[in-house]
C-alpha cells in the first residue's frame, strides 16, 4: 500500500526528471483481473505522466507481477515468420491498442512510453532489469521458486543451466501464467503465503517457543533436502534474513552471466531489498566478473520485513538517479 503522502512524493520527486524507468511490477495482476488493476493504478500513472517534462521519455519494463502484460508481445514473437531475434539482454516489444500493456502505457502518456524486456541499457555501463529471473537461480524455498523448480524439472529433466532469455521464460512463464490465469478469472493467490512460512519458521516472529513452530523448524532442514532429492534444487534451509540477500545477490550475477550482460553497474528490483547501503558489505554487492549491482528496492509497505525499523532496507521510497557522468545513487524520496 502507498499512502496519499508517498504519492504525492512521489509525484513531486519525477518534476524535472529527464526520463523515467519504471523498473517491473507496475500493476499487480495475482490479485484481481487486470481492468481492475489497472483502473486502481491508472490515476497514479496519470499523475507521474503529467508531472514530467513534456519531452520526457518514460522506460516501461516488465516483472513478475505483471508478467502477464506480456503474453500477448510474446504470444505473437512465437508464431512470427521470419522468427525474429532472441531477446537476448534488452528487447524493445511493439503494443497494439487492444491489449493491457498499451492502456498501461496511455496511462502514462503511450507516445512517451517504450517497453523494453528483459531489461534495457541505459548507458554504455548500464544495465537494469526487473530481476525475476534470478528465482530460478536463488537458494531460498519459496512457494514460488518451488513451482519454478518443478516446472524445470519436467521441462529440462532437470538438466541444463539458461544460456538466453527465452530459457529463463520456458520454466518461469508458466507459473506466472497460472497465477495470472487465477487472478483473472476472480480467485486470489495468497502472496502472503511465503511470508508467512518465513515467519512460522521463527524468522522475524517473536512467538519462537511455540511447540508447533518449534517442530516445524526441526523438520525444516529434512523437508529441504527431501526437495533438493527431488530435484527441485538447489535448496538451502537457512532462511535468515541475511540468506535472502545474499541468495538473491549470488543469483543475479548467475542472470547476468547467462545473458552475457558485461555491465559496470547494473540496477534491478524484484527482492524489495535495496542496497546497497551504510553498514552493507560493499564486496557482496558485486558479481564475480566485477558488476556493482544496485537494488531500488520496493514500494510495497511489508510490515513482516520492516517491523519497527524506520532504516530498514525493506522499507519503501527507494529509487535510483542516474546521472549521464555519475555512478548510480541509491536514494530514499520519503525519509
């Protein structure tokens, strides 16, 4: 949830921007059909479209969230003849009138708007996805990285490691296109559902002498490697908070390799931790090859996350300024 103040913000910190990225998961299409995500999100995209300079381009990319505006620009790339080009690193996809992705992109202003998938450079030096990719690589069990898991292991046999972005779309795209799928036809996902296992497994819960949780905790690691048998893997049973970052740091730079993305920075979102910051392990926050990566973090108000920490990293209003001659800066427009 964004309050009144964050948008209004919000819309105050895009006056004079000389172009806007807005990094994946514009709408959230798991909670309720798309027209009524979108009707919920269009008057805070009107607004950013009219607080911008009117010479002002705007970077439209794609998450996980809203994955489904996609399906129809993909759908059509599948069954095109010549075939044309993978996607590879950065893939600018053509809207038609009648399809979700272009209300979103009138809502903004569509002659401004450009869609870029997987992600788009926006200097030389400059790399920026969304980052849902990564969950086919992180260590961390969630609801979600175990359908993917699955997925792969009946697509793959479980073998082959991604070499190009349509491999990262073979396996991820059919559990976003069945939560997607539920959300249009009137069910709900439970986008609880991970956080609450977190929780249950005693990270971020007072409540850890609860004899429940308590056994839960002890069968985790069985239960784990059961999965891992399987072929679901790899998995670890660490689920402390700082697993989740350094998994999710690991598999980006994975991502990055696989879409041979030589970047000196590259920028992406999808974990809701920003980073790196104050009292953050410089070292952990780049690739093998070197990258430094920056986390915008997220705009979603997660209570589980931030608790009572005002500092918290999970906390919401982070966005990253990128000047032409300047490295990127991590910023907070609400502290």
């Amino acid at each position: 949830m964004v309050t009144y103040d964050a948008r209004a913000r919000l819309v105050t910190a895009v006056r004079g921007v000389q172009r806007l990225v807005l990094l994946g998961d514009v709408l959230e299409l798991r909670e309720r059909p798309w027209r009524e995500s979108l009707g919920a999100a269009a008057p805070m995209l009107e607004a950013i479209g009219d607080a911008l300079p009117a010479e002002a381009p705007v970077l439209l990319l794609v998450g996980n969230h809203d994955h489904g505006l996609l399906a129809p620009s993909l759908a059509r790339r599948s069954v095109a003849e010549p075939p044309p080009a993978p996607l590879g690193s950065a893939t600018e996809l053509v809207t038609r009138a009648d399809e979700p992705l272009h209300h979103v992109c009138a809502a903004l202003g569509a002659e401004r708007v450009t869609v870029s998938y997987p992600g788009v450079w926006l200097r030389a030096d400059v790399y920026a996805t969304h980052g849902h990719y990564l969950d086919r690589h992180t260590t961390v069990p969630t609801l979600e990285r175990l359908g993917i898991g699955a997925v792969a292991r009946i697509a793959q046999n479980g073998a082959g490691a991604p070499v190009r972005a349509e491999d990262y779309e073979a396996v991820l795209g059919p559990v976003y296109a069945w939560l997607d799928a539920l959300a249009q036809a009137g069910g709900r996902t439970n986008q609880g559902a991970s956080v609450a296992a977190w929780r249950a497994l005693g990270q971020g819960d007072r409540a850890r002498g609860r004899p429940r949780r308590r056994a839960l905790r002890a069968a985790f690691p069985a239960i784990v490697s059961g999965l891992n048998r399987l072929g679901l893997g790899p998995l670890s049973d660490d689920l402390s908070i700082e697993a989740l970052r350094d998994s999710s740091l690991r598999a980006i730079g994975e991502v990055l390799l696989a879409l041979r993305v030589d970047a000196r920075f590259v920028i992406f979102g999808h974990t809701h931790r920003a980073g790196p910051l104050p009292g953050d392990q410089l070292q952990s926050w780049r690739t093998a090859s070197g990258t430094r990566l920056v986390n915008c973090g997220c705009w979603v108000a997660e209570r589980t996350l931030v608790g009572n920490d005002r500092r918290s990293p999970y906390r919401p209003g982070f966005c990253v300024r990128l000047d032409d001659d300047r490295d990127p800066q991590l910023i907070n427009i609400l502290d």
